[in-house]
C-alpha cells in the first residue's frame, strides 16, 4: 500500500504520522484566482512527505488548464493532476482521495489562498486521539468580500463529540481536513453533493457521518484560508438560496439514513429560525432528496482508492 501507514496507539485509536499529508484542490475553470490559489499553494511550507492533488473537475478554459499543468511541472512540492469528468465538488474530491497517499486529506477550494503552515497548523490538530475530522478558519480576502456566510473568523476552539449531530454550517468546504481512518470508516464524499451539482452541502453531510462513525471533529482556529468569493450582494443570495436547497436534501439524507430522534426537530428548529424566503428553497430541497430516493436514483457504494476501498455515502443509498 503506497505512503506511510496510518500509526495504530495501544487504545486502538488510529493517529496521523507527522508529515503524511496530502492536500487536494478541485477546481473547474478556476481562471485568475486559481493562479493566485496554486501561487499561495506553492508558498506552502515545505514539510517532508506532504503532496499536492490537483483534481481537474471537467475545465475547458485553456489558462486554468494551463495553470494547472506549470504547477504540477514546476513546484517544488510534489504535485499531481487527475481528472474527473463528472461534475461537483463531491465526485471531483473523491478523485482527489483515490490519488492521494497521505494519512491525512486536507481539501481547500480554488478561490482561497492558504496560509504558509497550513498543513503544518492541520497535522498539529490531528495529534489528538480519536480526532477524525475538522475544519479551520476562512478569513475574508480584502474587505469588498466580507459578505456573511462565506467567511469564519472565531478565535474559539470548539469540539464536537463522536455520536454528536454536527449542525449545518459547521463545517466550511473551503478549508478543511480529515483523517483517512475516519473516511474508511464513515464513508468519502457523497458525489450527489457539493458546488457542480443539484444539492450543496457535501462538506456537513460527510461530517455528520463521520461523527456517526464514532469520530470526532471540531472547529480549529489555527489553519487558514482567506476566501477570494468575489460575489456581489446578489449572487450571494442566488447561492444562499442553493446552500438552504442543499441544507434541505441533506437534512432529508441524515434522516433516511440514521434515523434519530432528534434529526426531525432540529429540523423544524431551523425551518423556524430562517426567514421566510430561505424556508422555500430548503423545504424544496429536502422534498426533492425523498422524491429522488424513492424513485430509486441511487449513488455509487464503493470507491476504489489506491489506499484501499472506502464507501460513497450510505449503503442504504444503493
């Protein structure tokens, strides 16, 4: 099995050997801010054994392609392209996972710029026992993209409990990170999920597996990213909109597939605490994810990875 295998500790827990990391940017026709993106990518601190995965997520503008291509030839980390021609953020970084050999998978996104001790800032958080998956802060880039909810800036910890329901929103796609453990067992990416396809939302709903699957995860302030969004006032609400429709099928999916007690009113809890106009598009979301499901659309169950075998969302899914 290639790279360096996961360290098993007495108690069981599987940890992440220092170093063995993998960072993986899915981009489709990412244009300017993904050059800036891989120049800030290759400013990255240099840390032995860490690797860069370019999923190219079905570009055709020459100079995206063009980028990508002169960053894998001439970093001085060791960088690779794949391809994934199936659309959405969740397919594209399943490919990112499959090519990868670190223990640990750290995904940005191509309109944000890491910090220099990105990774080193991620391997130190996933020292601790148990921790399978996390996510960092997301600061603004410059002030014009200061528009709420595309940005996370706490100086707070906070920790989430293995078994515990990560609430919507936690989790913030653009700077995040998992242990590969914690994928083997909680299952990659839903590719039905994320930016490119109908439901946003793959980042919590992997999130919610995760800690289902008996790990837990938190939120970290030390691993940076600031966001490059450029959205005006109205194509922020346009994606807003797109984030509540996904919140929605993905409330449906946590429901369907690990039924608790709970789900069902934290649901309603949140369809009180929206205003109206972000209620329609996440009640539609979520009819549409059980229409879906019993018509009997389906995902793929199994992804085969390099580092063996890990499950597509749910069986019950299949």
């Amino acid at each position: 099995m290639p790279g360096v295998k996961p360290r098993k500790a007495p108690d069981g827990v599987v940890r992440t050997a220092p170093g063995n990391a993998s960072l993986i940017l899915c981009t489709r026709n990412g244009g300017q801010r993904l050059q800036t993106c891989l120049q800030a990518v290759e400013a990255i601190d240099p840390v032995p054994g860490f690797e860069v995965i370019i999923v190219d997520n079905g570009s055709d503008d020459a100079g995206s392609i063009a980028s990508m291509r002169a960053f894998v030839e001439t970093s001085r980390h060791s960088a690779r392209l794949v391809t994934e021609p199936a659309p959405g953020n969740g397919a594209g970084r399943n490919a990112g996972i499959a090519a990868a050999r670190g223990d640990l998978l750290i995904f940005i996104d191509d309109d944000c710029y890491p910090a220099p001790d990105l990774v080193r800032q991620w391997l130190g958080v996933f020292q601790r026992p148990g921790l399978g998956y996390g996510t960092g802060r997301v600061l603004p880039h410059g002030s014009h993209n200061r528009l709420p909810g595309f940005f996370r800036d706490d100086p707070q910890e906070r920790i989430i409990g293995s078994g515990r329901f990560v609430l919507s929103g936690f989790m913030q796609g653009s700077n995040m990170a998992f242990s590969r453990a914690c994928l083997e067992r909680g299952g990659a990416f839903d590719p039905r999920f994320g930016s490119g396809v109908l439901y946003a939302g793959e980042d919590w709903e992997i999130a919610v597996r995760a800690s289902y699957a008996g790990f837990s995860g938190g939120y970290f302030p030390g691993p940076t990213v600031s966001h490059d969004h450029g959205r005006t006032a109205e194509e922020a609400a346009a994606r807003m909109d797109y984030y509540c429709f996904g919140t929605g099928a993905g409330y449906a999916k946590i429901m369907t597939d690990h039924w608790r007690l709970d789900t069902p009113a934290r649901f309603l809890l949140k369809l009180r605490q929206m205003p109206q106009s972000m209620r329609k598009p996440m009640l539609a979301g979520f009819r549409h994810y059980l229409h879906s499901k019993w018509r009997g659309d389906s995902a793929p169950v199994v992804m085969n990875s390099g580092r063996g075998s890990i499950s597509l969302g749910s069986s019950r899914d299949a």
